[in-house]
C-alpha cells in the first residue's frame, strides 16, 4: 500500500483545507494511507507527523486558515535540514509528498526531490496567482473578494468626504490581486509591478483624474511595486497634492482568511484529486493545476522563478473605464 504524506507551507490560502479534504479523500479512493504534517516543512523536520483518515477532514471545506497549520522554515532553506525531514519521510515509509503551497513551498520541495530523490507533487495554494502551470491558484479569487468587499466600503466613506484613497492590497511581487480588484471596485488608478510607472507619470495620471472628478478617487496599490507600498507612495505625493485629503488603508492579512469561495473549494477538490492521481499514474515532480478549465500537469521546477504574466488587456481596461 502507498503511503502519501501531505502539508500546507508558507503563506496560508482560503481552500487549503478543501485541498486537504480531497488529498485525504483521493487517497482513500485510491487505496492510499495518509500521513499529514504539521507546520508545513518544519513538521518534516521535527517530524510532527499525524495519520489521517476520512473523518479527520470533515467539516473543514468550508474553513479558511489550514487544519495542518503552516510556517516558513528556515531550517528548511539549508542542506542540513532536508536531510532530516527526507530521512523523516523515509523512516515513515512514505512514497510521495503533497506540498501545498506557493512559490516557496515548491523551490524547497524541487530542493528536497534533487538532492534525497523524494517525489514531491505541488498543489498551488496561494492568494499571489503568481504560479506558473495555472491559471489560478488557491486562494486567490477569495482573496479577490474579501479585497473588493473591504475595498466597496473604503469607497463609501471616501465618497461620503470626497477624499483621495491609496488602498494597499498584498501579492508580493505579483499585482495580480491589485488589478483585478482595482476593475472589480471601479478603481481610478491601479499601481502595479508589472506595470513599470515613474512616480511623475503617476503624479500626471493623477492630476488629470482628480481634474475630471468631482466624487473621491481610489488607487489601488500592489504591495510589491516600485514606489514600495501604499504609505510610501503617499509620502511621495504628498506635497504636490497637499490641496487633497489623502488617506491610506493597508488591507493586510484580512486578504488571507475567511471561508474559501465556491471557485476556490471546487478548484480545491479538483486540484487535491489530481494530486494524488498523479502519484497513482507514477507522475514525479510535477504540479498540478487547471488552464482554460483543463487540468493541466507541468514539471514542479517550472512552476516559480520567472514571472507569471498579468493581462495587460485588463490594465488597458480598467484605464479605459475609470
Ligand atoms: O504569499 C502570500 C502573502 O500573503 C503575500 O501576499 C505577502 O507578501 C506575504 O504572504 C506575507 O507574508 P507573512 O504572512 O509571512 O508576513
């Protein structure tokens, strides 16, 4: 009988413990035991191992957060510590590693495959989107949502006083969340990374739409783009729109919880099966993922590193709208 074990790492995602549910539960189907880990690639280490069966996975789909908690492992970045957690692996008898998680997750899990011969299979689960080999991660449209829902009421406040809101909104290096909000709440201006702007043409496009506006004015920054958040930027313009009640709101951590949407507990399910059926073909080393609604099976180690493209069809979009 294989024996499959299962974690969530780095940053948490609405719908890992749909992905959860579906890892245990395919097992199952497939005649598979399962052993989750705690604390992602830290529990490996510290072989915090526990067995799970169809009962230990219910009534989780619908929670955010992840039942197998989740950390970023330094004792994982180096050579000494993946020895230990793939001698763990090994002592357990176990055939293949379900890591879900995002672009961190999956270079420690390429590291742990090369150098100890574990075959690791990535689920992508991360609010960024910023994976290669799907179209969307798990997590993200959630993230989409709770972002929009918090940014709506922003816009009634900032209506009710006519001010101009700079409202931050995470992805790392990725502005994925940023404009797809930014369309979603009718943002005026969307900051993003992949969108390189030198701080005088935000300064131009923004005196041009305040010019035309009467109402208030919502740009909605990228955490990770060049002017380095939403508080720095405001620094940045400050003085040149001193005449402005400029505000900031940093909507953080809010982004990654709360109960996963429909999309994302069905992408969830779909992805956690795929994993494990994966493993059953004799698939290594791979993630899976869904691209234009197919599944999709790409090599784990092309899946981080280069930049996921954005649409910039959307950028021109929201441009054209606002
Ligand atoms: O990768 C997910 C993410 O939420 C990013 O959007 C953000 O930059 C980062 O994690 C924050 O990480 P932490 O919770 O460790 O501060």
């Amino acid at each position: 009988m294989k024996k499959i074990a299962v974690l969530t790492s780095g940053g948490d995602a609405p719908g890992m413990n749909a992905a959860v549910r579906a890892v245990v539960r395919s097992s199952e189907y497939f005649g598979y035991e399962v052993l989750g880990v705690n604390f992602g690639y830290r529990g490996l280490i510290e072989a915090d191992f526990k067995q799970m069966e169809h009962l230990d996975v219910s009534g989780i789909i619908q929670r955010g957060g992840t039942i197998l908690k989740s950390a970023r492992s330094e004792k994982f970045r180096e050579a000494e510590g993946r020895a230990i957690a793939a001698a763990n692996l090994k002592k357990e008898g176990v055939d293949a590693l379900v890591a879900i998680g995002g672009d961190g997750t999956f270079r420690g899990g390429t590291m742990l495959s090369k150098e100890h011969g574990i075959n690791v299979v990535g689920v992508p689960g991360t609010i960024d989107n910023d994976l290669i080999g799907t179209d969307e991660t798990i997590g993200y449209d959630t993230a989409l949502n709770t972002a929009m829902q918090a940014i709506d009421k922003i816009r009634d406040t900032a209506d009710a006083h006519e001010r101009l809101f700079l409202v931050e909104v995470m992805g790392r290096d990725a502005g994925f969340i940023a404009l797809e909000t930014g369309i979603a709440c009718g943002a005026e201006l969307i900051i993003l990374p992949e969108a390189i702007e030198k701080i005088e043409d935000i300064k131009e496009s923004l005196k041009d739409i305040l010019k035309e506006k009467s109402r208030s004015t919502l740009v909605v920054v990228s955490e990770g783009d060049e002017s380095g958040g939403a508080i720095k930027l405001s620094k940045k313009l400050e003085k040149d729109f001193s005449k402005y009640d400029m505000r900031v709101g940093i909507l953080g951590h809010i982004q990654r919880g709360g109960s996963p949407t429909a999309h994302d507990r069905v992408l969830a399910s779909r992805l956690g099966y795929e994993a494990v059926h994966a493993i059953h073909k004799g698939l290594s080393e791979v993630m899976v993922g869904v691209i234009n609604h197919e599944v999709k099976i790409t090599p784990i180690a092309e899946t981080f590193g280069k930049m996921k493209k954005i649409n910039m069809e959307l950028y021109e979009l929201a441009k054209i709208l606002r």
